[in-house]
C-alpha cells in the first residue's frame, strides 16, 4: 500500500508545481442566474386583448339586433297582400205588433227605425313578416310592429311564420300571407 501511496503523493506535488497562475486580476465565481419574473408585463396585454374582443362581440350583437327591428326592405321586390274580410254588423229587424182595436178610431203612426252606425274596419294589409322565436315582426301597411304593440285600434296578439293576429275590443283579425 505504500506504494500506492507513494505515487499519489508525487502526483499530487506535480500538479501543484504545473499550475501556473493566471495574470490579472481574480475572478469571482458564477452566480447561479436569478428566475425571470413575468409579472404585470403579460397580463397587460392579455387583459387588453380580451377586453377588445368583447368589446366587438358587443358591437357585433348590437347590430344584429337593430337589424332585426329595422330590416331593410328591397323596393323591387313584391309582397303578397291581404285584404281583410269585411264584417258587417247584424241587422236589426223591426217588427210591430197591431195594437188591440181601440173602442174609437185611433190614427197609428210608424215610427222610422234608427239608423245604426256602420263602423268601417281600417284597411289593413299584411306586407311581410320576419319571424324568429321571441322577437317577431311584420310590415302592416307600412308599419313595423312587434307581438304586444298596438296598431290603428287593434292590439298585436301573435306573430307566426305564416300569418298575424291582431285583435281590438270587439272583433280578431287575422291576417295571413298569400302565396304566388
């Protein structure tokens, strides 16, 4: 073992004699480098980006909605019309019944029944429906009107694909598209 020893020994002493040392001045060892911190730099604009975005998810959805309230309608275009069945008031018979034959002659006298009022229904015309579940609309003679709206005397009841039901204090019209 002294052997071993022996030579580890000289080995070790060769080293130190062959070391030269480095001229200048003595350097300190690395530091381990320090983790980056991310911090607000990342957040900024990644709270800005989603900001803008439902910013014109907003604007987009707005638009949709006006649009369906005010749809734009093609002058060229035709809409099939529909005229409301004329209602006419039931008429009222007048019937006298001869009075039991007085003792002395009695001159009788007709009276002239009162005329009765015609009310005329305002014209109305089914121009077009845009129909989507919950918010509905028609052109009625020219107007836009929504289920719940009132229009030249009459309430809007319904709005379906196919027709709209308006109703006032004494009679329902309803009112359908025809077909070409």
């Amino acid at each position: 073992m002294s052997l071993v020893n022996d030579a580890l020994r000289r080995a070790q002493d060769a080293q130190k004699k062959t070391q030269p040392t480095a001229p200048g001045p003595a350097l300190r060892p690395a530091e381990p480098a320090a983790p980056e911190k991310h911090g607000v730099g990342i957040l900024v604009p990644v709270i800005i980006l989603i900001v803008a975005i439902g910013g014109l998810i907003l604007i987009l959805q707005g638009r949709q909605k006006s649009e369906t309230r005010h749809p734009m309608v093609d002058a060229k275009t035709t809409t099939p019309t529909v005229s409301a069945p004329e209602t006419k008031p039931p008429v009222q018979q007048v019937t006298t019944t001869p009075a039991p034959a007085p003792a002395a002659p009695v001159a009788v006298v007709a009276e002239k029944p009162t005329p009765v009022p015609v009310v005329s229904a305002p014209s109305l015309k089914l121009q077009a429906i845009f129909y989507a579940p919950g918010h509905s609309s028609a052109i009625i003679s020219g107007k836009t009107v929504h289920a719940g709206d009132t229009f030249k005397g009459y309430r809007v009841a319904a709005i379906t694909q196919t027709g709209a039901t308006l109703v006032s204090a004494t009679q329902t019209n309803v009112m359908t598209l025809e077909q070409d």
